[in-house]
C-alpha cells in the first residue's frame, strides 16, 4: 500500500469521500485539542500556578509532542482502533461509512461542549465507529469483540486505578512535606503542579492522538482499496499532521470544562493538584504501553475523586461527579445511534 504524502494529496484531489473523510477527522482532533486537552490544564489553572493562556500554550506544546514521540515508541492504541471494527470488502462504502462516524462525534461533542460538561472524545469515536460498523453490516458481524473487549478494561482500569493512585500519592505526599513551611512548599508545588499538567499533555496527545491516527490511517487504507491496516507501519507524515491540528486544538481553549474539572468537582490545593497530575499520567502511560484506549476524562476526574478522597469524602461535589457519570454512560448509546443514522444516510446519499 502507498502510503506516501504525495500519494495521499493524489487521492485527496481524486476522490471527495476521501477528502470529506479527512476534513472530518482533522475536524474531530481539533475539537478533542479543543474540547479534551483542556482536562490535562484544569488544575494547574485553577490551582494558580499558571494563568490561563500560559497553560493552554504549553499544553499544546506538549500534546504535540505527546502525539508525535509515543507513537515512534508504541502505536499499540492506534492499532486497536484501527482493528476494532470492520466496515466490509466495500472500501468506498466503508469510507463514507466511516465519514458518518466522524461526523456524528463531531456534533455529539461540540454539544457537550457548549454545555461545559467534559466529554470523552475517546468514547466518543469507539461509539461512532462501532455504530457505523453495524449500519454497514446491519447486524454485530463488523464488530471485533477481542478489540472491543479492551474499551471495557480500559474504562473500569481508569476509574479504578486513577482514584487509588490519586489518593495513594496524596496520602504520601501529605506525609513526607508535613513538616514543611505552608509558604515553602506553595512555592515548591507550583512548579511541580507545572510539571504535572505538561506530562498531563504529553500523555493526553499520546494516548487520544493515538486514536485518530489510528482512524485517519484507517481512511487512507481504504482509499488504497485495502480493507484493513493490520501490519502495517503508521508513516511519520501522518503523525505529524495529527499532532499539529491537536495543537492547534489546544491553543483554543476550554474554560468552561476548565472550571467544571478543577473547581466544581473538588477544591484543590497546588500539592492535590500536583498528586491529580502525577496519578492521571502515570495511568495513561501504563494504559498507552498496553495498547488499551482510555478516556483521559475519565482518567484525570478519578485521580481528582482520589485525591478529594484522601482528605474527606464530603471534599467532592458528587453532583457534578453524577453529571459528569451520566455523559459517560450516554457516550455509547448517543453517539453510535447517530453514527448509525448518519450511516445510513451517507450510504444513501452517496
């Protein structure tokens, strides 16, 4: 299969499934830098130790990075998505199919968005895919269990290991700076609440930058006339691409989901803050070297639950954690239901 730059401009100019298809999935990653990377940022905000606009640079910085070098290392997450469903012998029916997919995630999270209740852009495009995938076979037959299997080890391993990792290291870290200063260890915080929300980044772009490679690497396979992309090598022009709209993505912003994550769910001070980062990114890396796609969502907000735990149940807004919950567990319902219908509809009209 050509995979070359030059070959892929080619088929853009040739063919308007391709192109509708790649315009939708730059579309999906910009919202998810637009719409989920401001998760990675949320403490480190709203702790003080960065202004706004100062961290939604550096988190697009690093989301770049984070795209771009974890997927020389291990590109396991992008082969998952890429193997999860199966759209059929049909690759032009499997293009637009897969347009409709993209299309769907893209309402379904900017109205999430708007809402400023924090997504999960990694449910999201599972959704939308799985969704798809069924419209094309009209039956479960295009869904690949074994793949799909991991989206359910990664959401109970995300919940589980965020809130125990989070409330683990803030319980140590309260102990081993006890008797330090408060001026002091505020001043020391700061910088490691820095550093936290960058590796949030980095591993917020490693792990769902991952997927939408894994997707758009998908629609330049079926372009080629190949059904599938099992063994084949992720082009570093491709990387590239994903990791700089994901970037411009960030540089937008997300104060609403800001808030909602940093301030509503729990008060933190700087050295929760820092305890919340450290816990997420160390989940997501554990996560992205076993190939297992996780929403940074759900993995940030349960470090956070974690870390409010560790000082007092009541610490946590519960009811901004139920809202959060119920956006989650309508993810899969919604947004493949419209994968399914626009499916259907693009199928027809093309």
């Amino acid at each position: 299969m050509d995979v070359s730059f030059s070959y892929f401009v080619s088929e853009i100019m040739s063919s308007p499934i391709l192109l509708v298809s790649v315009v939708l999935t730059l579309s999906v990653i910009f919202v998810n830098g637009w719409t989920d990377a401001p998760n990675a940022i949320a403490t480190c905000i709203t702790t003080r130790c960065l202004s706004t606009r100062k961290a939604i640079i550096m988190s697009a910085v690093f989301n770049f990075l984070g795209v771009f070098i974890m997927t020389h290392i291990n590109a396991s997450v992008a082969s998952t998505i890429s193997n999860m469903v199966d759209f059929g012998g049909d690759t032009e029916t499997a293009l637009v199919a897969l347009s409709a997919s993209l299309f769907s995630i893209v309402v379904y999270s900017t109205g999430a968005s708007y809402l400023g209740i924090p997504t999960s852009e990694s449910h999201s495009l599972i959704a939308g895919l799985t969704g798809a995938a069924i419209a094309t076979h009209n039956s479960l037959e295009g869904v690949n269990f074994a793949e799909w299997v991991k989206v359910i080890y990664g959401l109970f391993a995300s919940l589980f290991l965020g809130f125990v990792i989070g409330y683990v290291i803030c319980k140590l870290i309260g102990f081993l700076f006890r008797w330090m200063d408060r001026r002091k260890a505020n001043a020391f915080f700061t910088y490691t609440q820095i550093g936290g929300a960058a590796a949030m980044s980095f591993m917020h772009g490693a792990q769902d930058g991952q997927k939408f490679i894994g997707v758009l690497f998908l629609a330049v396979a079926f372009s080629n006339g190949q059904t599938s992309v099992e063994g084949m090598l992720i082009p570093a022009w491709l990387m590239m691409l994903c990791s700089v709209v994901m970037g411009v993505g960030t540089s937008v912003g997300g104060e609403k989901i800001i808030k909602s994550v940093g301030m509503d769910m729990v008060k933190l001070e700087k050295y929760q803050g820092t305890c919340a980062d450290i816990a997420a990114s160390l989940c997501l890396l554990l996560s992205s070297l076993f190939g297992i796609p996780v929403s940074t969502t759900h993995t940030k907000t349960s470090a956070i639950m974690g870390v409010g735990a560790s000082r007092r149940l009541s610490a946590i807004n519960f009811s901004v954690v139920k809202d959060m919950v119920l956006t989650w567990i309508f993810t899969f319902p919604g947004c493949g239901l419209i994968s399914f219908i626009m499916a259907k509809l693009f199928m027809f009209i093309f």
